[in-house]
C-alpha cells in the first residue's frame, strides 16, 4: 500500500471533553509524524466531537467517525479495522502519551508477529502517580496465573497480528484485553518487553472502578471458560480473584506506590 503510515493511532470517546484534550495534544506534540489518527466516538453529546475537531488542522492525518457503538471494544474493533498502519496504538481519551512515545517504538519495531508492551505512569491525580514497571520476570509470573501479563495501555500491537488472530471478543466489557492477549500468547506471537514509560493512565477507568468487580469476576469466569478449564478449577479462581480485587481496593496509594517502585 503506498505512503501507509507507520503508525495507527485509535482513540475511542464518549462524552470525554474533560479529558480529550490532553489526549489529542499528546499525539499533535510528537517528534515522529509517521502516523494516522483516528477517533472512534460513541456519539458523544458534550463538546467532545468540537474539541477533537479543532485539531484537524495540527493532524494531518486525522480521521473522526461518531456513531453509536455496543461498549469499548466494539469501539476498538472499528478502529483496528480502519486501522492501515504497521503498529496500532489503542490510546482512551482520558489517556495520553508520552512526547518521545513514537520514535522509541520505531526503534524497537522488529517484525509483524511481535508485540511491544511497556511500562506506563498510573496518575491517582494531577500532581500524584506511580510507575507501573513492565518487566520480564513480571510477564511470565502473571501468565502463569492466566491473569493479565502486560499493561494495555502501553502496549503496541502490529495489524496484522490482529488480522491473524483476530480482533477483541465484544462479549467482554472489561477484561477483553486480557483475552486478546492470551489469544496471542496461545497462537506464538511474541512479546518485546522494555520497562520504558510510553504512556500516561488517568485513574477512573472502568476496569478500575470497585463496582465493577463482580462483572470482572463474571467475566473471569468466562475468560477461564475458554481455556478449558474445570468448573471447579474456575470457582476456586474466581473466589481469589475477588479477594484479590476488595484487597487491591482498599489499599493506601503509598503501599502501592511502594509495592511498583521495586
């Protein structure tokens, strides 16, 4: 295909015009200009679809569709698949990245089977976050436990890994990531693992939220479920699960400030 871009830059929205701001400036300030932006809007009825437009003439390359959609990953489905760059970077609208975040990846870029997953700063506000690191050691101890290996939002996944895989099952609401990038694991592709911050995370997310803990639970269950595993073996998962989910609810920012300094 000629003049493809490089990179493919999906951000979804809905009713996000507190936030999309940051998002859409973080991508207009990068060095690296090799990319297509596309915003997937759920038909927002705020100033969200204003905002973004504003940045039409400091984005090239920028594309915005606003129709109603099914949950997030229906979202993201569409943009992969209008996606026509090497890399797709799935990156929320309250979600932003960091200045240098294009250049580093084109320099760890080495084939269309590979993954690349970073570390990413968590924010609890404007003043105060913490280093969410991504290690090797990290990776293999959560796979181990079927539970989610990498951070999503910074991780940068080649189009035709989608289009070998597939993309996100929208019968998630929450935990689809998780499954995406089990399908990977299970289907050989591999994983570039560098503990460099390429992005920012605003905490408030759904997956976040403690009220969503018994649709994670849920969805746990059907995540396993898919694996093949026992109904036993999923009701024994499921009750940690949970436990781990109020503990890590309740917990003081400084414990685990101090828990990811490490």
């Amino acid at each position: 295909m000629q003049n493809r871009p490089f990179f493919s830059i999906v951000t979804i929205s809905y009713n996000s015009e507190e936030t999309i701001k940051r998002t859409i400036q973080s991508v207009a300030d990068q060095n690296f200009k090799d990319y297509e932006y596309l915003i997937i809007d759920g038909k927002s009825t705020d100033n969200t679809l204003n905002i973004a437009r504003e940045f039409q003439d400091q984005i090239d390359n920028m594309h915005i569709l606003s129709e109603k959609d099914t949950g997030i990953y229906n979202a993201m489905n569409k943009g992969i698949k209008k996606s026509v760059g090497k890399i797709v970077i799935i990156l929320n609208s309250d979600d932003w990245l960091e200045k240098d975040c294009l250049e580093k990846l084109y320099q760890l870029y080495e084939d269309d089977n590979t993954i690349i997953t970073g570390a990413l700063n968590f924010w609890t506000d404007n003043t105060h976050y913490v280093k969410y690191h991504s290690t090797i050691k990290r990776f293999n101890k959560l796979q181990k436990q079927h539970l989610s290996p990498i951070r999503h939002p910074a991780t940068f996944v080649p189009l035709n890994v989608y289009k070998r895989i597939g993309v996100f099952d929208e019968n998630f609401k929450i935990i689809g990531d998780t499954d995406f990038i089990y399908r990977c694991i299970e289907n050989g592709v591999k994983f570039k693992i560098v503990n460099e911050v390429f992005t920012n995370m605003a905490d408030g997310g759904i997956s976040n939220d403690i009220s969503s803990l018994f649709k994670r639970v849920k969805e746990r269950k059907y995540f396993l479920s898919k694996r093949k595993f026992s109904k036993i073996q999923i009701n024994i998962d499921c009750f940690s699960f949970f436990i781990r989910g109020i503990i890590k609810s309740i917990t003081p920012f400084w414990v685990i400030k101090l828990k990811n300094s490490k």
